[in-house]
C-alpha cells in the first residue's frame, strides 16, 4: 500500500494527501509547481492549500500574492499531532455517544445480511454464545449448499474448540444421513421432528439473539437481537424438542450435563 493511499485511509481526501507528500519533496515551493507534481489542477490546488494550512499540514512562506508566495510542507510529525487531536476530540464526545448508545439498548436490533459473506458472518456470531449453549433448528441440505459442506464442517470444529454445546433439531425431510450424529465428544445433542415438518432454513438461537440463515434461493441471513423475542424463540424451541425423538438406535443426550457425565 503506497503512502498516499494510507494518508487517505487515516482521513485525508486523496488530493490532500497528494498535495501534501509533493510539498514534502519539494521543499518550499509555488501551487503551481506543487500542482504539478501532485497532478491536479492549479484551480483545484489552491482550495486543497486552503485546507491543509487549516489543519496545520502547511504553511505559507513570503508574501500574499500568488506571485510571490511560496508553500511549505510542516514534517510529518505534524501529522501524527493532527490525528492524536482528533482522537482527544473523540475521546471527550464518548461519555455522550455511549449514552445514546444504552438509551437505545433496550430496544430490538434487525441486522439483515446478503450473500454468502453475510451468511457466514451470522454463523460465526452465534460462537459468540455467552453460556455455551446453542440451539439450533437446521435444515442440513441448505446449509451444505451455503455456506457449504467444507465450511460447515470448519464451523462444526470451531465450536467444539471453543466448548460451545449445541442441541438441534432437523427435519428427516432435509437431513443428511449419518452426519453430525449427536455426540458427547462433539458436544452436540439431536433430536428429529416430525416428516410433517421441513425446515426451510435454519435458525439458531444465543445470548439475545435468533440468527436466521436462508436457502441459497432467498440467499440471506439475518439477526434479531431483543430479550423477549430470543426467550419466545426459546420455549417454542423446549416445546418443539419435547415432541421431537431421538435418532433411532441412538440414546438421546441431556445437555451438557450428559457430556460431563461421558467426560467424568
């Protein structure tokens, strides 16, 4: 990445930031030659000399007139001065901006996503999981088309690191056989419902939030972040597992208490 580039991700407009380094080379010298060599137009360059001598980047050396005046670039530790003073300003404005930030924490929050970079983004949040308790409703067929089985198995993988339990319900009718069976050891607990029910999408439930992630038809995902949606989503879940069955043949685990049992 060039420096003019970082200037200008650090606040600068790309004309600053230009006009800035070609003054830095030159030393002392006319807008015109600076415009020049920064390749922007003498017109223009004069508004860009306004505003950096406003931020102390520049300094206007000899006399007013346009013939006799000269431009001077201030060292760059100027710079660095500039943008600890902004950083000051903000500093002051935090105690107000997080006060608006909590009056509006008692409302819902609906962050909608497209896409499979948003769709992966939502599943990596509910590994945020405070508890490490997920629940999940997930239609298997959908997610292994997005985001796909290859990152879905990398998921899988991280959650077990990071010591999240999951119990998910499928649906027989978007299942994948003999994939992701419940398991101590994955911390991971399945129950089916009913054929009568096919889950079109996918949704997971965590701290205050219901995460709903699409098929690749809608292809979107998005979160619902309120106390008293993400508890309803909670019971008609407890309420769906209690008429859900196990997988045939298999005994159905209780938690995580069923994992420190198998981990005793």
């Amino acid at each position: 990445m060039s420096i003019g580039q970082v200037l200008v991700q650090i606040g600068l407009q790309e004309t600053e930031a230009r006009f800035y380094l070609a003054a830095l080379e030159l030393g002392q010298a006319s807008v015109r030659d600076i415009a020049a060599k920064a390749g922007i137009t003498r017109t223009n360059a004069y508004d860009v000399f306004a505003r950096l001598l406003e931020l102390g980047l520049v300094t206007q050396v000899g006399g007013a007139a346009s013939k006799t005046m000269m431009v001077g670039a201030e060292p760059p530790d100027q710079l660095v001065e500039l943008f600890e003073a902004r950083r000051r300003r903000l500093d002051a404005l935090l105690p107000e901006l997080r006060s608006l930030h909590n009056r509006a924490s008692g409302k819902p929050r609906v962050r909608f996503y497209q896409g499979l970079e948003g769709i992966k983004l939502v599943l990596n949040d509910t590994l945020t999981v405070r508890d490490k308790r997920l629940l999940g409703i997930l239609s298997m067929r959908d997610l292994f088309v997005v985001p796909g089985r290859t990152w879905m198995n990398d998921f899988v993988r991280r959650r077990i690191e990071a010591g999240v339990f999951m119990r998910v319900i499928r649906s027989p009718v978007k299942d994948i056989a003999n994939v992701w069976p419940p398991s101590a050891e994955d911390l991971r607990d399945v129950r089916f419902a009913s054929a009568d029910f096919v889950f079109t999408m996918t949704s997971y439930i965590y701290n205050n939030k219901v995460a709903i992630i699409s098929s690749q038809q809608e292809n979107f995902a998005m979160t619902i972040e309120s106390e008293e949606f993400a508890l309803m989503q909670r019971n008609l879940f407890e309420a769906l597992w209690a008429s859900c069955r196990a997988p045939r043949g298999r005994r159905s685990e209780k938690g995580p208490s069923a994992v420190a049992a198998a981990e005793a």
